[in-house]
C-alpha cells in the first residue's frame, strides 16, 4: 500500500517537473521547438543591428548606418550551399518582384548577408547575386570580413551557422526584417512568401 503510494507521488513529481520543463523550454507553451522559441525571443526583445562593418560585392565597405531611415529585408547564407540557400534567395527574388518600384532602394533595400567569410569574396558574391538579379542599391549583397563582427551579428539576430568541417554549414533559415531604425521588426518563414510580402507591404504603406 505505502509502495504504491510513494510510487505514485514519485510519477506525479516526475510528471509535474517534466510539465514545468517543457513549460520554459517552449517558452511558456508558445514554442514547441528551440527554433520557434529562438525566434520568439528575438520579436519579443527586438534587437539593434550592431555596428559591425559589411563589404558588399563591389568592395564597398559601410556599416549598417547605410540604411538608416530604410527597411531592410535580410538574409543569410553561403554561396556553396547547394541545399536551402538558394531555395531562400530565389523566394526572396518573388517577394523583391512584388514590392511595388517606388519603395525598391528609397524605403526599402534587400540585403543578403554571408557567412562563409573566407571564401565568399566580393568576386564570389558579384557572381553568385546575378543569379538572382542582385544588384544595385536596391538588393546588396555582403559578407561580414571580420569575424569578431561576424559573430555579434549573427549571435544578436539568433543566426545558427555551424561548420561541419566538410565546407558547408549547418544553419537556420529565415527572412529578418529591419526598422528604419535599426530594431529587428520580424522574423518570417521564408517559405512563406505570400505571407513575407504581406507584412512588408503593411510596414510600407503604414
């Protein structure tokens, strides 16, 4: 009688722990993987860009004061990736096509963002960006040449870009859209495009 009983008490304190576990790992219910709950945090606190150097295809070098008073659509890749990177540029070629021109470059640039450092070189990137109409003001793509900048950048927006020693990387995917100010607005589903457009437009036009 009193084993089961203890039995039972001791399902109940597992139960109950493992209920509160889940409860902070998914961030109170609302996220049922670190990804999602990641990315929560990251709507949630709204983190600045920091003011890290970018040198974009055609070696021009600024920090992200360049955009200032514009939106920015972001995202992040590695031109080797044969996987998701170009699934994510060519959804973001369909959103770019759908902005409306008076927006492009005057209150809202695409800015694709590598993370292979080493090898993705301005030459690489000009190169890689002409298969996806990336060129001008009006979508830049960039690599980070510092690696100290690198990792702040990556580590304030929650961008997973792990080495897997054989030249590619396991990473997350997503599309970042930036304020005028330079706060994080969202974190999108980049396989969502229609849904991506919408809530870019809905900043736009205010």
């Amino acid at each position: 009688m009193f084993k089961n009983k203890n039995q039972r008490i001791s399902i109940t304190v597992v139960l109950i722990f493992g209920i509160l576990l889940f409860y902070f790992g998914t961030d109170g219910f609302r996220a049922f993987t670190a990804e999602t709950a990641r990315t929560n945090s990251l709507i949630k606190n709204q983190p600045t860009l920091p003011l890290v150097t970018l040198e974009d295809s055609l070696k021009n070098k600024y920090s992200f004061d360049e955009f200032e008073g514009k939106y920015l659509l972001m995202t992040f890749i590695y031109t080797a990736c044969s996987t998701v990177c170009p699934v994510l540029e060519t959804n973001a070629a369909q959103i770019f096509e759908q902005i409306p021109e008076k927006y492009l470059g005057e209150d809202i640039v695409f800015l694709s963002i590598s993370f292979d450092t080493e090898r993705d070189t301005p030459e690489i990137l000009h190169k890689y960006g002409g298969y996806f109409g990336i060129e001008g003001d009006k979508w830049r793509i960039a690599r980070v040449p510092k690696n100290n900048d690198l990792d702040i950048l990556l580590g304030d927006l929650g961008v997973i870009a792990i080495p897997d020693g054989q030249g590619d990387f396991q990473h997350n995917v997503a599309f970042y859209l930036i304020g005028p100010d330079g706060h994080l607005l969202d974190v999108m589903n980049f396989e969502d495009i229609d849904g991506a457009r919408e809530r870019i437009m809905q900043e736009l036009e205010g």
